[in-house]
C-alpha cells in the first residue's frame, strides 16, 4: 500500500501544495485499517527533511535528519516496529539524483543563475563541486542529458564525484541499517548511471524498487540487475489501454510475453493502477465497475501488487498534482464497496498462493474478473 506520510492520518483540512499535519504517529494509529484491508506492507514517502514546501518528501534540504514535520527518529523506528508486530513490512522512498529547491526558489518561482547555484542551505551536499552544472532535461531520450541536467529546475547531483557517491552509499547503508527497513522504492532511476544503481543497492542491504517511468519494457528490464526490480510502468499504460480506452485485452499479453524475454525475474516487479504522479484511475473514468475489473487484475497478476494508491479503496478521483495527492481523513470507511472488494480480492490472492495468474491462465481472466466484479457489487 503507498501513502503519503502527510496526507494519511491527522484531522486538519489540506489546501493541496501545503504540510496537512500527517505524521508517523498518524499512520500507526491507523494500522488496523491497513491490516483489515489485507496490505502486508506500505510505501511510505521520503522521511528526510524537505526544503518549504516539500510535503510529499522529493525535496531533500538535509538527508541526516528526519523530517520534523512528520515525527521524530524514534517515531519512525517506533511505526516500523509496530508494523513489523503485525507482519507488515515498510517499504521507504529514497531519492539520490537531486535536492530539493534552493531558498527563494520553487516548481512555480523562477530565479537567476546565482539563486539556482546557491547550495549553502543543503546538507551534506553545500558545494556547486557536487552537482551537474546547469541545464535542463528537455529531450528525455538523450542518455547524457538525462543524467546530467535538471529535473524541474531540482539542483541535480553528481554521482561520478567520488565525495557524492561514497556519501550517498553510506547514507543508505545507514538509513536501513538503523531504522530496520524492509526495503526502498527508488526515484528517478533513469536519470543516474546503472553503474552507481548497482553499488547504491548492493549498500542498502534489502530489496530495491527503482521508478523506470517508460512504456518501452526494454527499457525499464534494463533497470532490473542494478536494482533488485522496478515498477512495472509498461503494464502501467497496457491496463489503461485496456480498462479506460476499452482496447484488447491483448494489450495485456503483449506485454507478459515481453515480460518473458525481458526480465530476469518477473515475478518481484512492482504493479500498480495509480500512484502520485498520475490521474486517479476514478479521474478519467467514474465507472466503479471498471476499477473492480483493473483491481482485479492488478491484485491477482504474478507480481508484487502494490495495491492500491492510498485512497483508491475510498473512491478518490484525484486529477494531476497536487489534486491525486487528496488527505485520506475522514474517509476510513471500512464498509466502502471498494475497500470491500479488496478485502475480499486479497484473501483470494492469499489461499491461491503462487497459484497467480499466468500466461497459461490469461484466456481466464476475463472470467474471472467479471465473478470478482459481481461478488463486489452485492457489498453494501
């Protein structure tokens, strides 16, 4: 299950680009209702603290020190161990190609040259030495560009500088080793060398999910040996393809029989419907029947299935950010039909055992769907 530490548990109204007060504290509070559902392990978004404004966690100002506006250390030791209690894993986000903006910069605020090179606020990295210099990445197939200039103006790290890369190593030697984390979703991964991703993951110790946001299945398995596995972003496009612009479901089996040729190791790739930086499923289509049918699918396929984008078992229909990054308060209604159907999914995913749907069993699908779809629409 991935959420957002900020808009997950607490009781003040959001205003969308502003800290809502969720905090660590917040989501252990909230355990049971993760549990009930069936998720036996969350995503939780970077814990490092953020540059104004940085809510959701990409914009490091300090990668030592925790966030305070989610809680302490000892908070976040304390929710994994309380997750860890009840066989839930904890998943965290980690960002390693760039800092958040500097002072009097922003997404929204242009600045001269001097404010975007000014790099005095940021700890440890403080230096123009330790970054790229600057441009922009405005054409996303050129690899040099990609991995050298600006993601959104966000000063962009230089992993090649011995001092950045063995700072970085052991930053994530240290943030799992000492909080007992399970695990780390990885940001940007294309836009730094394989090279550094093969020793970055080897460092942190556990499994490694890497953002490899591309239709091309090629492309994203070639992410797949330097990471442990990554979102599987080219199923991503196939499932809209097919429940939202109502396309063959071959799309679908285009895809798996890819998967085959391309990937090691299929099974421990991440999918996923939605996430923070996309539309809500419920945004470009307020069919609950075909979320049923792409939950269905998702929940059940032989992979990792990161279940749902919290709020998604509430019938949230978020647009783009900051709209699909909506407070989940007060909506923990665990009589929703969605949270239901999940539920209910899950519990078949879990006495089908590795018995998931294969290539051998995609001719079933659709049968299958349409008997998940009808079990949920008696739920009132």
């Amino acid at each position: 299950m991935q959420l957002l530490t900020d808009r997950f548990s607490n009781e003040k109204q959001c205003d969308g680009r502003g800290y809502c007060g969720g905090t660590f504290q917040g989501i252990i509070n909230k355990l049971d209702y993760i549990q009930q559902l069936g998720a036996n392990a969350i995503w939780v978004s970077p814990v490092v603290e953020n540059t104004e404004g940085g809510f959701h966690g990409y914009w490091a100002k300090n990668i030592y020190k925790i966030n305070p506006h989610f809680g302490t250390g000892r908070d976040l030791k304390h929710l994994i161990s309380e997750c860890h209690k009840r066989d839930i894993w904890v998943m965290v986000d980690v960002v390693a190609n760039h800092m958040g903006y500097p002072s009097g910069c922003c997404w929204d605020v242009r600045c001269n040259q001097t404010q975007y090179n000014n790099f005095s606020g940021f700890t440890p990295f403080n230096e123009k030495q330790y970054y790229h210099n600057y441009c922009q990445i405005t054409n996303w197939t050129n690899k040099l560009e990609v991995e050298n200039c600006r993601l959104a103006d966000l000063p962009d790290l230089n992993q090649t500088n011995d001092y950045v890369q063995q700072t970085l190593l052991s930053w994530i030697k240290n943030l799992t080793g000492f909080y007992n984390i399970d695990g780390i979703r990885i940001d940007t991964v294309p836009l730094m060398p394989k090279d550094f991703w093969k020793k970055f993951g080897e460092a942190s110790g556990v499994f490694q999910i890497g953002e490899v946001s591309n239709q091309n299945t090629e492309y994203i398995a070639g992410y797949q040996g330097p990471l442990t596995s990554v979102l599987h972003y080219s199923m991503y496009y196939a499932l809209q393809n097919v429940f939202q612009k109502k396309m063959s479901f071959k799309n679908i089996q285009r895809v798996i029989k890819e998967d085959q040729l391309a990937f090691k190791d299929a099974s421990v790739l991440g999918g996923f419907l939605d996430n923070h930086d996309t539309h809500r499923f419920l945004n470009m289509s307020k069919d609950l029947s075909l979320l049923q049918n792409a939950l269905a699918y998702t929940l059940m396929a032989k992979w990792i299935p990161i279940i749902y984008y919290y709020g998604t078992e509430q019938g949230f229909h978020g647009g783009g950010d900051p709209w699909n990054r909506e407070s989940l308060w007060p909506y923990y209604n665990t009589s929703h039909p969605l949270y239901k159907f999940i539920e209910k999914v899950l519990i078949l995913r879990k006495q089908n055992g590795k018995n998931s749907l294969t290539p051998h069993k995609l001719s079933n699908i659709v049968v299958i769907i349409v008997m998940y779809s009808q079990e949920a629409s008696n739920v009132k």
